[in-house]
C-alpha cells in the first residue's frame, strides 16, 4: 500500500561488527551503547562537585540519588534496604541510557532491545537475590520461599514446585522479556512511523504527512517516557526482589 | 470472533492451496501471529485498565498516600504487561524467526 516498502527485521536489530570482526571481542554498534551507558553514569557522578547547594550537574546525580532511594528502595525494601542504594542506582542508570539512545540521533537503537544486555542483567539480579536471602535467611531461605506459613503437608510438594519454579525462573525470565519487548516494540513502532512518513512524503500522498509527522514527533516523546519508566520498573522489581530474599516469610 | 474465524479459514485455505512450502509457512506465520498478539492483548488491556482506574481513584480518596499507591501500580503494570510483551514475543518470533 502507498509503495511503502517495510524494512526485513534483520535490517532494524543487527549491526555489523566495526573492530574485530568475526572474533569474540566483535564490537558493534551494541557494544558501544552500552560502553556509554556504562561511562556516561560514571561521568556524570565523577564531574559532579559536592557542594552543599546543588548547581548544574550536582541536581543530576543528586536527583537520581534521591528517586532511587524514595521511590524505589523505601517502599520496596524499607529502611534496611538503603545499604543496596549503590546496586540499584547503577542498575537503574545503566538500563535507563540504554534505553534512552533509542531517540537521540545517530544512534537510533536502545541496547537493551537486543536480548543480551536484558538478560544478562535478569541473570545477575537472580544472583544477588539468590546470594541476599543465603545470607540472611541461611538454608531456611529455600523452604520460606517454597511453603508459604501454614500450607498443608499434604499440598506441599505441588506448592513447592511452583514457588520455586515462580521465583527462580519466572522471575528472570519475566524481567529480562519485559524490558526487552517493551525496547523492541517501541523501535519497530518508531521505525514503522518514520517509514511510513518517508513513503508518504515522497508520492502524491504528501498531505498526509500532516498526520504521520505529528504521530512520529508524539512517539518520540512517549519513547522517552518508556525508556524512564522501563528503568525504573527495573530497578523497583530487582528492590522487591531483595526485599522478598531479606524477609521472606511475608 | 467470526471475523477472527473467517481469517483463520482464509489462512487455512491459502495455505493448503498450490503455492510453494515457504509461502504457506509465511502465511500461516503472519495470521497465526496476528492473532497471538491480538489475543495476547486482551487480557492485560482490561487489567491495566482497572489497575490504574482503581489506582487513581485510591489517590483521589486519600492523596496523602500517593507515592504508595503510585509505586505499586508501576508493579501491578509491569506484572500484568508481562504478558502482553510474552505475546509479543511470539508475534515476532512466529512473523519472523
């Protein structure tokens, strides 16, 4: 229709290796994504003064800070959970820029709609909240975790095997799809409207772009908006998920 | 739900018809996959619905708990989302894999 001509997948997700081609250390346009969602963190942590009033920078890396620990570990862990502060504001910045270069141009592609980068991450949560509830809660962490108080012998194995296949495999798995369907969804709706544009403009159909630009510019924006919210969704179940781990009885 | 039938029986129709192997599975990929994802979002849609329609009413009754109420909403979206994405997860994997 409208000779629009849509992309093949393959065309929209993979990228060819720049350095190394071929090789295990193959770096990609992925690669470099996350390289500066892992730096720019950084950088803007480390360029930040520590003044006692925040100017410029500071009201970043403060503000980050401070949404992490009140809306994130306060109501998820409590007050016993601000020792994670560190683990989660990483997490929640690392995932959020990658998530954000979905818009800025020249890159156009969030990192985390290739499923690596999400499952990785899924993969290391289910770590830290495996090693928190050892920790704290020893061997009774595992039977906490798979009886609910109060379940009936009787119902126990079949109780068991779904709390235990619920939080060990369901969980990573849930958290690594989430956020890499929800990058991958908003990069096809992205591209599909910004080829729909281009097609539109260049036939006879051309007042139509009066409609499809608009639409892609509002996207955009609610791009931006999933990329935060996809963080900090991240980040509040990787905080419940320690919470449960540090008192699992409830 | 006739709609849905009659592109289920098109698909089936085609796919069974004279063409070569690839277009059949191409064709059967594209209905099967469309329905997945539209089927798939169903469900969440009416509970996301409700979760937020409840959630925004429990703010306006008593603002004071808002920042609660806000913080597990974004939980019970990103639960019941879950499985709207899985669905779409099978419409890319059945389209294009």
């Amino acid at each position: 229709m409208f000779g629009l001509e849509y992309p093949p997948i393959d065309n929209l997700v993979v990228w060819p290796d720049a350095l190394f081609e071929g090789t295990i250390l193959g770096f990609n346009k992925i690669a470099l994504i996350s390289l500066l969602a892992m730096l720019i963190p950084a950088a803007i942590f480390f360029f930040s003064k520590k003044d006692l009033v925040p100017r410029g920078l500071q009201n970043v890396a403060e503000g980050a800070v401070e949404l992490v620990e009140k809306e994130v570990i306060l109501p998820a862990i409590g007050p016993d959970g601000l020792r994670y502060l560190p683990l989660l504001l990483s997490v929640f910045l690392f995932v959020f820029f990658g998530n954000i270069f979905e818009v800025i141009p020249v890159f156009q592609m969030p990192a985390n709609a290739r499923m690596a980068n999400p499952m990785f991450l899924a993969l290391m949560v289910l770590v830290v909240f495996t090693f928190i509830g050892f920790k704290y809660n020893g061997a009774k962490f595992f039977t906490d975790i798979a009886w609910p108080p109060d379940v009936p012998v009787g119902l126990r194995p079949l109780v068991g095997f779904i709390e235990l296949l619920s939080t060990f495999i369901l969980r990573p798995f849930g958290l690594a799809v989430r956020l890499f369907a929800n990058m991958l969804a908003g990069h096809i709706l992205l591209v599909t409207f910004g080829v729909l544009c281009i097609a539109v403009a260049s036939g006879w159909l051309f007042p139509l772009l009066a409609l499809t630009f608009p639409m892609l510019v509002l996207l955009t924006g609610f791009e931006i908006f999933v990329s935060f919210l996809q963080a900090f969704v991240f980040a509040l179940l990787t905080a419940v998920y320690i919470g449960l781990s540090l008192h699992p009885a409830h | 739900m006739s709609v849905l039938a009659t592109i289920a029986a098109e698909a089936v129709e085609l796919a069974q018809s004279e063409l070569p192997a690839a277009d059949q599975k191409g064709i059967a990929g594209a209905a099967g996959a469309g329905m997945a994802y539209g089927l798939a979002a169903i469900g969440p849609g009416i509970g996301i619905g409700y979760l937020v329609g409840q959630a925004v009413q429990a703010m306006a009754r008593q603002p004071e708990s808002a920042g609660t109420v806000r913080t597990n909403m974004f939980l019970g979206i990103a639960f019941t989302e879950a499985l709207a994405l899985i669905g779409f997860v099978v419409f890319i994997l059945l389209k294009f894999a």
